[in-house]
C-alpha cells in the first residue's frame, strides 16, 4: 500500500478557526483537552469481550508531552486506541460531537479549541490499533483564514496492524508556556489527573518526567483509649436540580490537613474522574463553609468530591451553577462539612504531664503566639483563658496597661515590663522564614523588640544578599493594640516580610544611577512577593 491524499470537508466556514486563539483558556486546562480524549480512548478500548471472556487490550496508557520553548513547539502524544477516518474525521471538523458522551470526551470541540488557542498550525497524527493506516493532517489556520478553504488534505500513510498513537504537534505558539508557568502547568496537571495518576495505569510525562501527586497528610488524635482517629471521612448526599426535576448526586471524602497549609487547602470538585475546580492555590472554599482567608478551617479543610452528572462549561474549567444550582450545593455542603470545619478551628494540643515546648504551642497557632508559663498555657487550650481578644478589647486593655506601665521621668514614654515578655524578643533569637521567589530562596530573621513608643516600628538590615534581618516595635502604637491575637501578628509578619523583600528587589533591579527606585515598581514588586506569601515556611530556630 502507498500513501495517497484526500479531502476533508471542514464547513463551517474555516476562517473561524482563527477565533479560537482568544478563548480564556489557561494553559494546564486547554492541555486537558487532549489528556482527555487520550484518557477516554484508553478507557473505551482498554478492555474488550469475546464470547462473554474480558481480554485486556490495552494495559497502559502513557501520554507524552514535550514542550520545546526555544522553537515554540508543543507535542502531545499517546499510545492510546488511536482513530479510524470517522474519528480522525471528527476531530478535526467544527461541532462533531462522539456519538458516547458520558466520558470526558463531551463536546467534540476540545482538541480544536485548545489547538487553536495554542498555534496558528498544528498536526494530527493518528493510528488505530489492528488497522493498516496513519492519517495525518495539518491545519494552517490563518491560511485557512485567508483563503476560507473549505476541504483540508489528508494523508494515509501504510503502516503495521500492531501501530496504535495519536501524536498532535503544535507550532506557530502565539500561547507559548513561559518561565516558571511550566512548573505551575505541570503542578496542576498532576493535580488533574490525580485519579489516573492513582490508577497506576496511567503515567502522564512531560519532557520524559513522570508527572506525580503529592498525597496530603490527615491530621490524627489519639483518645483516653489509644484509639487512633484519622479525620478523614466518606461523604454523599445529592442536591435538587429544578430545571430537569432531578437529584444530582456527590460523592467523595472530606478532612483535615495535618498542618495547616493555605496554597493546599480547599475542596477539589471533580467530574468523570477529573479535576474541574480545586488544585494548588485554587481550592474551592465558598465563605459559607470555610470562612475568611485567615480562619484555621480554611487552612486545613480539605476534601474531593465527585459530580459526575453535573453540567460543566465547554471548557470544562468550571461547572454550569445556573438556576441556583451552587447555591443548593453550598446549602448541602455547609451541613456536611460543619463537624469537620469546626474542629479545624478548635485543634489543640493535647494535655500532658510534661513542659509543653515553644514549637508544640506554636504549631497550634502559627509563628506569632503569647508565650505563656506551661499552667497558663494548659489553660488556653483547654478553653479557660480565651486566646484572642477583639481589636476594642486589645485597644481598651493596651489603653489602661500604659496608664500603669509608662513613665515620663527621663523625657520620653518607655514601656516598663516587670513580668515575662508576652511574644518573642530579641534577647530569644528571630523567628526565621524561608521564601522562594523565582530562583532564590530568601531567608527572614525576624526579631519582637519591647522599645519605645516613639521608636520607628519597624527596621530592616541586610547582612547577606538572600537574607534579611526585621526588628519590629512591640511598644509602637501601630502594633501594641495587637500584639495579644495571634492571627493578627501573623499577618502583620507576613506583611512586612514582603514589605522588607520589596524593598530589597527594587534596590537591587532599580535602572537610575542614584538607585531611586520608582513607586510604582515598588508596588508591581510587594503585588508579586504577596501573591506568594501563603508559601512562606517557617524554620523554628531560636538563636
């Protein structure tokens, strides 16, 4: 057999196949496209039946994908079932739906959107098992725009019966993959195909690199007994659809994250065996169920649920929530998440007979805490002693402990402080931090100093170039009134932590010879660093 060449009808008019490059697609989800129509035809044909015996066909599925930035060119491939002409047909026609639509292969327009929003020209290459061709044909969108061509070429091309791959190479990117996008496209792919991942039946490679996902650790307790309880549960219920007259079932697990981690945390709703939403620092966490951003639950809640039959967006990043839908779900939810979201917020240290050490009382409640004697600690976390006040209560009692503690013998305000300082000072050591913003790690050492209150409230030193030394003024007005809420030092640590960055990169980046920094880079540079923040790790080390 020779190769021969042939005709495609491609009505509608081609010219809008030159639309699709301004879709809002992000890079991870158009690259589902084509995980998912390789995923489905593995699934559809992995296994198949002779005289009533189950004989496996196919017993992996590996999907390759090479990305090349210099020359701009992407390559997605897989060892899947492959396509005969109707399929191969189909997936490059305009509104060709599969005739099965109960997989992930739905619409019949992913692989040409997400081809399209890619590159002005890319490739199909196809051969299904026990056939005797490969077709291929490349379509050159913006010459199909110019022309209005309304038939592509084709080839068939001879090949053996045992050839089964669907190779689609993209070129001409105007949507090239950049920088540190690459990992974040990795981050979420992974996170994704979890469940295939899971599977070990399937592998997902990019660049030869075995994409993996990173279980999260539960948070367990033991009782009186020595019972051990792992907070992680099995969940299911179903939600009323008006418009169709149906229940809508959901199925998965909720839990509780060991520690608390913000970029992690949050629901990931997933569909036919895929991630819709949810993954890193795209948790689902409606403010019904988790609160606001710097609650305990919303940093430890955690779950997958899986909404199979749910209307999903053609893209399939996101669900169809008209008719109130989500509004039912989130109904649904809050009941079902109560118990679990209510003891993130209350975990405590369990008691024991022995000094209770800094970095046990400070996992409890972050970098920045009071430091109590063990008795008065014991209890706080028992529920005696409330461990936050009000910021009208901090205020009121800040107000009348000045009155007490401040002379003016010696010409100004200085704080007195017969007792034990209340948070770490800087005769303990710094809190130290690590932060990685693009290749450097950056490393914090922050000090608490008691001062005077007419001292600036914070100073910043720079004794090597990735690290960064803060005094911050426990007596300086800004501070005093919150120095007894944990969650409010935290975020004023993390505050200047990027503040303190900030200034450092803009010094360092700064263009003029005098080394004026522009404000308003200034600004861009602490957009950047706080986006980043909630990946800052704390080193508990106590010089």
């Amino acid at each position: 057999m020779v190769e021969k060449k042939s005709q495609i009808g491609i009505r509608p008019t081609s010219s809008v196949y030159a639309t699709y490059r301004r879709l809002s697609y992000k890079a991870w989800f158009a690259i589902a496209e084509f995980i998912d129509n390789s995923t489905q035809s593995f699934f559809n044909n992995r296994i198949k039946v002779n005289n009533g015996i189950e004989e496996t066909v196919l017993e992996h599925l590996i999907i390759r994908i090479d990305y090349n930035p210099s020359e701009k060119v992407l390559v997605i491939e897989d060892n899947a079932f492959g396509m005969e002409l109707d399929d191969f047909i189909r997936a490059l026609v305009l509104n060709s739906p599969p005739k099965e639509r109960s997989g992930r292969s739905e619409f019949g327009m992913g692989l040409k959107t997400a081809a399209c929003w890619f590159g002005a020209k890319w490739t199909v290459e196809t051969s299904q098992l026990g056939s005797e061709k490969i077709y291929r044909a490349t379509m050159d969108v913006e010459e199909l725009a110019k022309t209005h061509a309304d038939v592509v070429i084709y080839h068939e091309i001879p090949t053996n019966k045992e050839s089964h791959f669907t190779r689609i190479t993209i070129s001409d990117m105007h949507q090239p993959i950049r920088g540190r996008t690459v990992n974040k496209v990795r981050e979420h792919l992974a996170s994704i195909y979890r469940d295939d991942l899971r599977s070990g039946r399937i592998t997902i490679k990019w660049n030869d690199i075995p994409l993996t996902f990173e279980e999260p650790p539960f948070y367990e307790e033991t009782d009186s007994t020595g019972n051990k309880k792992v907070w992680r549960k099995e969940v299911q219920f179903s939600v009323p659809w008006d418009r169709y007259n149906k229940n809508l079932s959901v199925h998965g697990w909720i839990g509780i994250r060991k520690q608390g981690k913000q970029k992690d945390a949050g629901l990931v709703l997933l569909r036919r065996g895929r991630v819709i939403i949810g993954g890193p620092d795209e948790g689902y966490r409606p403010s019904e169920v988790f609160g606001q951003a710097n609650t305990f639950r919303s940093q430890r809640l955690i779950g997958e649920l899986h909404l199979d039959e749910w209307p999903v967006t053609q893209a399939k990043d996101g669900f169809d929530w008209a008719d109130g839908l989500e509004d039912s779900f989130i109904e649904e939810l809050e009941k079902v998440c109560k118990e679990y979201g209510d003891k993130a917020e209350i975990i405590r240290l369990q008691t024991e007979n022995r000094p209770i050490t800094r970095r046990e009382m400070e996992n409890v409640a972050g970098p920045t805490v009071k430091v109590f004697e063990n008795e008065e600690f014991r209890k706080w976390i028992s529920n005696e002693i409330p461990p936050e006040k009000t910021n009208e209560e901090n205020t009121r009692n800040n107000k009348e402990q000045n009155k007490e503690t401040v002379t003016k013998s010696e010409g100004y305000a200085e704080k007195q402080n017969n007792n034990e300082e209340d948070i770490q000072t800087e005769r303990d050591g710094p809190i130290v931090y690590k932060l990685k913003l693009d290749q450097t790690i950056w490393v914090f050492k922050l000090y608490w100093k008691n001062s005077r209150v007419d001292e600036h409230w914070m100073g910043i030193q720079y004794p090597k170039n990735d690290e960064i030394e803060v005094l911050l003024n426990t007596a300086h007005p800004f501070i005093s009134p919150y120095i007894q809420a944990a969650n409010n030092l935290e975020l004023i640590q993390k505050f200047v932590i990027a503040l303190a960055l900030a200034e450092k990169i803009a010094r360092l980046t700064s263009s003029s010879q005098d080394s004026h920094v522009d404000p308003a880079d200034f600004r861009i540079i602490m957009n950047k660093i706080l986006k980043r923040i909630s990946e800052l790790e704390v080193a508990y080390n106590y010089g």
